[in-house]
C-alpha cells in the first residue's frame, strides 16, 4: 500500500481532476494533495473575485463558488475519516453547516450587500430574542418564556401557583400547550377512526371521500367559524379545536393506510392462534400498523405547529405567533 | 416399521382413522366477468398421524385449500371436517406460514407463547412450554431476541414451533420454506424430520417442490391448475426415519421421476394457461 503511494508521481496526483475518486486502497496518502488543490482553488476564487471587484455584484457567485468548494473538501474528508469517528463527522456536517451559512450571512450583510431591514443579521436576530426573553410586555401582560428567572422567589412567595403563574405569562408555553392538547384531542379519536376505516370496507367507502375533501380545506379558513361556535370567542378553546382538527384528519387517513397496509398474513397467523375481536386489535392490528402511526404522529406534530402558529398570528393575545 | 408404507396409493388412509375428511370442496371467486373457479370437486382424505404433501403448479389453488381447512377462507361447497381430539381444549389446528408472518414485535419468546396467550393459558405455564419448544429447537439463548435480529432459517424454526406449542390436532404448514435460500431449507428440512419422528403429529403440507414433498411425506397429492383438482395421489414407500442422504437413494429417485412425469406436463399447460 504505502509503495504504491510512492509509486504514483506527485505532479500527477496535484493536477487531479477533483471528481476522480481516490483509487481504492490509496485513499488516505492521495488526499492532501487534492485538499490542498481544493483550498488553493478556493482562495484563487476568491482572490479573482475581488481583484477584479467582483465581489459585491457577483456575491452570489462567489458564495456558489465557496459552497462548492465547501462540499468538495466534506467530501475529501470524508473519505479519509476513520469508522469509529464516522459518527462525529456526520454530526459536524449536520450541525456546523448551518452554522457556516449564519456567519456567511452576517458577513455578507455586514459588507452591506444586502439590506439589514430586509434580511437582519443573526446577531440582532438573536438580540431581539434576549430581549423579547427578559423583557415583559406591561400591556399584555406576557412574556417569551415566562421570566424563568423570576419562578424561584415566586415559588418561594406563593408556592406552586406563583411559578404556574409565571408559565401562564410566556408565549411559547401557550404556544406548546395549545398544540398538546390539540394534538391528544385529536390524534385519539383520529387514530381509533383510521383503524375502523382500515379494517371496514363500508366504513371506508362512506367516508374516503368526505374526509380527503375536508382534510384538503386550509384549517385557517374555518377558524372564524370555529370561533363563532364558542362562547368565547378568543379564548383557547377554538384554538385547540383547530389544532385538534388538522391532526384528526391527518391521522385518520394515515392511521387507515397503515392498517390496510398490513400483510394479510398476520391477521391469518393472529386469527389461527385463536385471536378475534379486541385482542386481535391489542396483539396483531395495533402493533403492526404502529410504524406508519408514528410516522403519522411525527408529520401532525409538525402541522400542528403550523396551523396553531397562524392561528395565532391571526388572533392571540399571546403565543408564538 | 409401518405397515401401510408399502401398500397401494389409498392404503395409508384406509390402515388408521381419519383425522381430516375434506369432500368434494369446492371454491368459485365471483368477479366482474363471471365466476371463477379456483378449486374443483377435490377431495382428501388424511389419517391420524399421516404426514400429507400437496404439490401443484402455482395458481392451483393449494394455499387456498389449506386456508380452508384453517378455517381462514370460506369453501363454496362440499364438506371439510377435522375430527376433534380427546381433549376439547387443544385447537384442531394450526398453521406454519412463510417465516415472514412470526410477529416482528413480540420477542420470540412471545411469539412461541402467542397461541397460548390468546388460550388463556396461564403466564407461567405458557412460559415454561414456550422455553421448552425453543429447547428443543436449540433457540433457548435467543428467547428474549426480537425476530428480526434472526436469520431467515432461525425465524421459520420459531414460526414452526409456534405452531407446535398449541399442541393442534393437525398441523397445517403452507410452503413453510419457501422463501428460504437452498443451503437453509436443507437444515430446516432435516429438523423438520427430526420434530415429526418425535411427535407424529397429523400434517398437511403444502409446497412446490417435489423433492421436499417426497422427503417429509407419507403421501404426496399432485394438483392441476385452473381449476384446481386433483391429478394424482403417490404413496412414498421409503422406510423412515428419513435424512436428508433418503435424497439419493434409487427409491427417492424413482419416485420422483413418476412424479414429475406427471406434474411436468401440468406445469407446462398452467404456463401456457397463464401467457
């Protein structure tokens, strides 16, 4: 291994073409000459750039160029990462990359390429979330978190009910808590429906199509509605039937196609071991649809934030939105 | 050893009683275009303790007899009866499937102790009979194992004594080995034997390969296709306990020439049945 190596001339290995795969067994001595091209490349990039005064019309190019040579050199390291570390590289990936694209992005409005009132620095954004948590807004009596700083000596005043006091006042545990309770109220009765219609052929043929007709209409639109069935209008209850609706179709239709999903054989094996009506369910049906019930819980989960987000910016005193 | 190993194609059935009557069953699909026939006038009869292979060309309709003699599909007509053992709370049967249909969320001890689960048998006493069945099949140390960290072959051994712990009356067995790879199905095959020559149980097995068909059974029934009826029925008069090495005896070999013969042009007329 290492004589081959020697053998190969290193003009050769400089000049290589950057897409050419390191030959197998050679992977690791062939990688710092093509590292060192990579980087040379991406200096010569940017140098050009700005020597010609490139740089500010022609960012995007750059910020192209840099991307690519970014991947260029993952993808080099990669290939010399050793197994055991292979999970640390992975994560480096996944987490410093974005961290990469935050500092690119203050940098470049920074350099005042783009305007800051249009796409604001992380700093300030960062800033601007400090402040929102320290802050108390005196109108509407809220804050981001609930002053988390302020729960010991309120717990030490008036016990339990200071600090749930304190978690009532933060937007983003009203926030959490709406989408809690919608998402159980909802995903319950979804997921006992699913699994009729998954097992029911009458059942399914009545309502397929009603159900994919409503679960299609934007939950935003029928929030007035909503509202106006409740003899508060603006307190949480709309806000959590909403939620509550978006998971409930959500599971329904996809707690049926898990169910109807499953291989007839195990309800044959289930059956012929002597399991019928509910243990069928508890010890055959359940468990094999319960994947692609998780998998559906995780998307409603996500459309559940989505929905009660734009409630909110719609009409809240006080969340997230 | 047995006596009605050497007699005529029929005489295994006649020597004991029978334990599982099927006559004249029949199975018509009706679809859009008109009724399909998928099992024709077929009748079986199998005798307490006989070991029973039913071979065919895919399409023959010999899964779907199976199922009906499980009680898992409905016959359209004729009679189907398994004679009830002494004891009213053994089930009168149970099925092997392909290794896929062992619960892949119940650990392998649960899958073994699932039938009697569902019998009300109680935990500790499933619990014992399931580990003793998992003994006997060397599984012990994987009791607590998930299937899927198993082997194809260490799986189709769980779905078998799954079967077995419910001690059925007839053990039904639908291309049990099927999906396994050539070098495991030879294992199993032989594993296969061993259980039987311990327990004697009353088997009906379906499958598509002769050689297995010859070497476990006491009788193999050939199948025609579309629609299924029976073409012919052979007594296997190889003196048992059989191994694998039963394979290359001029006795094997012969039968499954006269098997073939039959079968082959069956096979060819199901392909052409089919393009």
């Amino acid at each position: 291994m290492m004589k081959a190596r020697d053998l190969v001339p290193p003009g050769e290995l400089a000049g290589a073409d950057h897409d050419t795969p390191a030959p197998p067994g050679m992977g690791r001595p062939t990688i710092l000459p093509a590292l060192l091209a990579i980087i040379a490349g991406l200096l010569a990039w940017n140098g050009v750039l700005w020597a010609v005064a490139l740089c500010r019309p022609l960012w995007w190019l750059a910020l192209l160029g840099n991307f690519v040579a970014v991947v260029l050199l993952a993808e080099r390291l990669g290939r010399i990462v050793p197994p055991r570390r292979r999970r640390a590289y992975e994560r480096t990936l996944a987490f410093g990359f974005p961290v990469l694209a935050l500092v690119a992005w203050q940098g470049i409005v920074d350099a005042g390429i783009l305007s800051p009132t249009w796409f604001p620095q992380p700093t300030r954004i960062a800033q601007a979330l400090w402040d929102l948590t320290v802050s108390f807004d005196r109108f509407s009596e809220t804050s981001l978190f609930g002053r988390p700083w302020r729960m010991p000596a309120a717990f030490r005043e008036s016990g339990l009910a200071g600090v749930w006091a304190l978690f009532a006042e933060g937007h983003v545990w009203a926030t959490l808590g709406r989408v809690a309770a919608g998402f159980v109220l909802g995903a319950i009765p979804g997921i006992f429906l699913g699994v009729i219609m998954g097992i029911n052929q009458t059942v399914r043929l009545m309502l397929d199509t009603t159900l994919s007709a409503i679960y299609v209409l934007p939950k935003i639109a029928i929030f007035p509605i909503v509202m106006l069935m409740f003899a508060d209008p603006f307190g949480e209850g709309p806000k959590i039937v909403v939620v509550a609706l978006s998971v409930f179709f959500l599971m329904t239709i996809n707690t049926m196609a898990g169910v109807r999903d499953i291989d007839p054989v195990f309800v044959m094996a289930g059956r012929n071991y002597g399991a019928s009506g509910l243990r069928l369910f508890r010890h055959v049906i359940i468990p094999a649809a319960l994947p692609v019930i998780f998998a559906g819980l995780r998307l409603a989960l996500g459309t559940a934030l989505i929905v009660i987000i734009s409630v909110e910016f719609l009409r809240a005193r006080q969340g997230v939105g | 050893m047995r006596p009605s190993a050497a007699a005529g194609p029929n005489a295994v059935a006649q020597a004991r009683p029978a334990k599982i009557v099927a006559r004249n069953v029949c199975k018509v699909y009706p679809t859009a275009r008109g009724p399909v026939v998928a099992l024709d006038d077929f009748s079986l009869d199998v005798a307490d303790g006989e070991f029973v292979c039913i071979v065919g060309p895919s399409g023959c309709g010999k899964s779907t007899f199976l199922r009906m003699l499980a009680g898992l599909d409905a016959h359209t007509s004729g009679t189907i009866r398994i004679r009830p053992g002494d004891d009213p709370g053994k089930p009168l049967n149970a099925v092997v499937f392909q290794e896929y249909a062992v619960f892949p969320w119940k650990t392998v001890l649960e899958n073994v102790a699932f039938g009697l689960q569902m019998r009300n048998v109680p935990r500790a006493e499933r619990i014992a009979i399931a580990e003793h069945w998992l003994e006997r099949v060397g599984l012990r140390k994987f009791a607590n194992h998930w299937p899927d960290q198993l082997s194809g072959g260490m799986k189709q051994r769980v779905g078998i004594i799954r079967a077995l712990a419910n001690d059925p009356e007839v053990l039904l067995m639908d291309e049990p080995l099927g999906a396994l790879d050539a070098q495991t199905r030879i294992v199993i095959q032989d594993e296969l034997l061993r259980i039987w020559e311990e327990t004697r149980k009353t088997v009906v097995y379906v499958t598509h390969s002769i050689d297995e068909a010859i070497l476990l059974g006491d009788r193999v029934v050939l199948m025609t296709a579309h629609p299924g009826r029976l073409l012919a029925t052979f007594a296997v008069d190889i003196a048992r306990p059989r191994t694998i090495d039963t394979m290359n005896t001029a006795a094997f070999v012969r039968l499954r020439g006269q098997i073939w013969d039959q079968l082959g042009r069956e096979v060819a007329r199901a392909m052409e049945m089919q393009s």
